[in-house]
C-alpha cells in the first residue's frame, strides 16, 4: 500500500513539475520521498532559486506561507492546512502593533517560526541558524525579538551589547525539556556530546556541549569525533541523524518531544496534495511585499 502511493506520488509529481521540500520533523516516509530537507533556513533558500512552479511544502503553516512570499508567482501547496505552529501563533499583529506603538525607536526581529502578517511588521526575519548574526549586524542597539523568549535569551547571551525586549512565547515542544532530564541522559551516556535546539528553556542550553539548528546538527554529527549523541529537539530529528550517520548513536533527550503539527501530514495527504492541487497558500499581495524585505534580508545574512 504504502509502496504504490510512494509510486503514485512520484508520476504525480513528474506530471505536474512539482518539487517536494519537507522539514527535518517530518515523518520518516515524507522525509525519504522528499526532494529536499532541511531546516527553515536551508527550505527559505531553497524555495526563492527553484525553476519548479509548483512547490509541495511538507511542514508547518509558517514555513509554506514562508515559502510563498519568496516566490509569490509559484503554486505553493501544504497537503495539511491545520500543520499550525503554537510558536507562531504566540503572538498576534495586535500585540505586535502595541509594541511598536510603546517603542517606536526599537527594531523588530522576528524568529521566521512567525505569521506571514507578524513579519510583515517586522524589520528583519532570523532562524535559529543565524538569529545570532541577524542580531549583532542589525544597524540598531535597541531590538524587539518575537516570539521566542528562549532563543531571544541565547540571542541576547551571544550579543550582550544589544538592549532587547523579547516576547515570551516559546515551543511547546521544546520547553518540555527539563534539566533532571538532561542529568539522568549524560549519566546514562556520560560519553556522548549534548546537541540542542536554541529553542529549548535556559538551564538545557547552559548545560549542553552545542546549540544548534537542525541543520547545524546535522553538521556536527558529521564532523564531531563523538559516536554517541544527546539530541534536545523534536524526535522526528533522530531518523535523519542516523540515516546519514548509521555508524554513530543518537539519543534522545528525554522522552516524548514530539510535535503533533509536524507529524499531520501522511503520505495519503501528500498524494491528495498533489492530486487536487490542495491546499494552496493565498496570502494578500500586500503582507507580501511587506514581509518579503524582513525575509530577504534574513536570507541575505546567511
Ligand atoms: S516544533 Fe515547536 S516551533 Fe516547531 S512547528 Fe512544532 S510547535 Fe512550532
């Protein structure tokens, strides 16, 4: 079964000229059909060069709608429409207005894990990949960081000269992680080198070896003369780790730090997807134009 939809799913793909990208927490069968995978960054890059007109976003609302302002004359299609992102969600344009309203003389930085119309608000967009930079390049000492109140705290640890008001959303997934945990994983595996995710809560980001985005833990694995790793991000992260480093071990932090919106799309989604053209990202010309300078210039930064 599973077999003849991969099947289907890649004459429909050939038919129709479409380019499948998906996110690093997909499940395992998307990840193994995708064209491209990555993190947000690495996807954000990707999409803007396609010749391909037809892009099938495996991951979250965000991400799509990210996908569609660099490309706004491509069909951008999310198999799920209900993929949300509770970090993204954090923050509405109203709050946001009121922030700007209260500090007019501060720049908004906005993660990319953000609605299209909060980046439309926002000078500049970051992932977790280069939040550090987009920061410390940043042409003003006073910032507004949104919505992540964790990565804004390592942002903020990394580029202490800068003032900054950071909004206190975070990762439902990634605040899970607790410091008894990260103490009964390094004495389980006291070898193994411990990667996380800047997203997670301060007391795991001090006690790790490395903070990284996904893709920086992909290199890391790769480079690292460790065989053993603690992993401190969402789990669908371990399938790709060990698919491209099949003689290392990997572990992850804790248990049960799964995101649910990452794991809505199936292989039967991404069939209709392609099938009935569903369901395709609209977004109004205006937060377009708005937030496609915040997106280039995060792009620009690299
Ligand atoms: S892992 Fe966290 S930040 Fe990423 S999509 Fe899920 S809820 Fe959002």
């Amino acid at each position: 079964m599973e077999k003849d939809l991969v099947l289907e799913i890649k004459k429909l793909k050939q038919e129709r000229g479409a380019v499948i990208l998906a996110h690093n927490y997909q499940i395992p069968p998307i990840q193994d059909i995708a064209d491209l995978l990555g993190d947000s960054l690495e996807l954000a890059k990707v999409s803007r060069n396609l010749k391909n007109k037809l892009i099938v976003f495996c991951g979250v609302k965000f991400m799509a709608e990210t996908a569609k302002i660099l490309s706004p004359e491509k069909l951008v299609l999310l198999p799920v429409m209900e993929a949300g992102c509770p970090l993204a969600d954090s923050i509405s344009v109203d709050e946001l207005k009121a922030l700007r309203r209260k500090y007019p003389d501060y720049k908004v930085v906005s993660y990319v894990n953000s609605s299209a119309e909060v980046k439309a608000l926002s000078d500049v967009c970051c992932t977790s990949a280069n939040a550090v930079e987009v920061v410390r390049k940043l042409d003003s000492r006073h910032i507004i960081f949104t919505p992540d109140k964790n990565l804004g705290w390592w942002v903020k640890n990394n580029v202490p000269e800068k003032d900054m008001i950071i909004w206190e959303g975070f990762c439902p997934v990634h605040e899970k992680f607790d410091y008894q945990e990260l103490k009964e994983a390094r004495d389980a595996h006291p070898e193994a080198e411990v990667i996380v995710h800047p997203e997670c809560p301060p007391e795991i980001l001090e006690n790790s070896d490395c903070i990284l985005s996904t893709a920086g833990m992909l290199k890391r694995a790769k480079e690292s003369k460790a065989e053993n790793f603690i992993v401190g991000t969402e789990e669908g992260m371990i399938y790709r780790l060990k698919k491209e480093n099949p003689h290392k071990h990997f572990y992850s932090l804790g248990k049960n730090k799964i995101c649910e919106d990452m794991k809505k799309i199936e292989l039967n989604d991404l069939y209709l997807s392609l099938r009935d053209k569903k369901y395709a990202v609209s977004l109004d010309e205006r937060i377009i134009n708005a937030a496609r300078g915040a997106l280039e210039r995060m792009v620009a930064v690299g």
